[in-house]
C-alpha cells in the first residue's frame, strides 16, 4: 500500500489537540497544495479565510454551537465561495455575471467547496496534523459574514479545524463505514442493496460501540434522523439573499 493511499485510508475527524501551534512553514505549505484543487471553469471561486487568533477562534467556536474542539484548534479555514472574485473579472471585459443567480451557482460553490476541503485536509494531515470539517458554520453564516468582512457574492460554506492531535485522538479505533457493495455500483445504482447496506450498517455500528465503550453514541440511523428531520441550519437561504445570491430559476 502506497503512503497516499494507507494515508487515505486511515483518515478520521479529530476532536482533541494539545495546543501546540501549527508551524508557519506548514500552513503556508496547507495553503499553496490547496490553491491547486481544480475548479469549475477554472473561475478559481473558491477562497479562504485562515483564523489563528485565539479570540476570533472563540467567536468561531460558539458560532458553530459551541463545539470545544473548535476552540482547542490552532488554526480554523473558513472556506468562502467567491462570486465576487469572478464578478471583478467578468467586469474586466464589459460582461455581466449571472451564475450567482442560478442554481448552477449553489452546485459551483459547494462542489468547489468540498473539494477545498478535502485538499486542506490531505494537505494537513500528510504533515502530521489533525483535522475536522465543520459544517456548523453555516448555523450562523451572518455572523461569520460580519466577522471575516466578507462582501456581497461571497458566503462561507464549511470550515475545517488544523492542529496538533492529542495521542488520545490519535487512538481511537477507526469508525466502520457502510459497506462497499451498498456504496459503490457498476452500471447503475442499487436501491435494494442501499436498503441491506444500512441495515448491516446498523449491526456494524453497534458492535464497534460495544467494543470501544461507545454504546451511550446513538445508531447510525438515529444520529441521521437527529439531523435531517430538521433544518439544523435555518438561515441560509435568508444570509444568501443578502449576500446578493438572488436565486430565480
């Protein structure tokens, strides 16, 4: 197994870290490998904001409900979806920007987004650091808008924590994943076996909580369901609309 992959393969979130900082080198290593990731068009509509002041991580971390291993991080990237950016250019040549008003604009942003973050991540963790990404900044994305000075045609759509994992962190026992056969299809996609996946999945989880002394972390079922039968981040649609995202298709 090449590094890449048994590097890949033995990824997990990290929810403690020991404080110490993340080298300036590093970081700025993070940053370049991250600005590589390819983008739609190569409209590059993706940009980041690093935080490593301790306060703002504070602000950051009770933004995003309070989560403590926000706070214990030494570095957290917000990553922004940056029609601004590509607006200024289309301006350069006397042409007017629409995608922001499209719904192909949500799909550019996000996809671009995720793979940011992904590249952050891989960027980070091969040089030994720990990370997360939180969705949770978008429970708030107003007050990260008026923290990071963000302008119109920009929206801050997940963020990532980077630090130094506490050796803690590093020894918790990989969590399963759904099966491969209920995730991944030749030809067409499967339903019937997406159905068993979860049920098997179900079974998985439990064991691997009853070996590792987990057994209060609900299912894999009951943790989805404690999410998405609800909007857990209701004022999206409100925070793109005032940041000039005035969607009409």
């Amino acid at each position: 197994m090449n590094e890449i992959i048994k590097q890949l393969s033995s990824r997990k979130s990290i929810r403690e870290f020991t404080g110490e900082s993340v080298e300036d080198d590093d970081l700025e290593l993070i940053l370049k490998t991250a600005q590589r990731s390819p983008s739609s068009v190569n409209g590059q509509q993706i940009s980041l904001v690093y935080t490593r002041d301790k306060e703002k991580i504070k602000e950051i971390a009770k933004f995003c409900n309070n989560q403590q291993h926000i706070e214990e991080c030494d570095v957290f990237i917000t990553i922004v979806v940056d029609f601004n950016r590509t607006n200024f250019a289309l301006e350069q040549v006397n042409e007017k920007q629409v995608i922001h008003n499209h719904a192909e604009g949500i799909l550019v942003g996000a996809v671009d987004a995720g793979i940011m973050l992904n590249a952050i991540q891989i960027a980070a963790e091969s040089l030994g650091y720990g990370t997360t990404a939180i969705g949770a900044v978008r429970r708030d994305p107003e007050a990260f808008i008026k923290l990071l000075n963000l302008p119109t045609k920009t929206f801050p759509i997940v963020g990532t924590t980077i630090g130094v994992a506490t050796q803690k962190a590093k020894d918790v026992p990989l969590k399963p994943k759904i099966p491969l056969k209920g995730f991944a299809f030749e030809d067409e996609y499967n339903d019937e076996e997406i159905k068993k996946s979860v049920l098997e999945y179900e079974q998985t989880m439990k064991q691997y909580r009853k070996e590792n002394n987990m057994e209060f972390f609900p299912s894999y079922c009951e943790r989805t369901a404690s999410y998405y039968k609800k909007l857990y981040c209701p004022k999206i649609s409100e925070s793109y609309k005032k940041q000039g995202f005035e969607f009409i298709d």
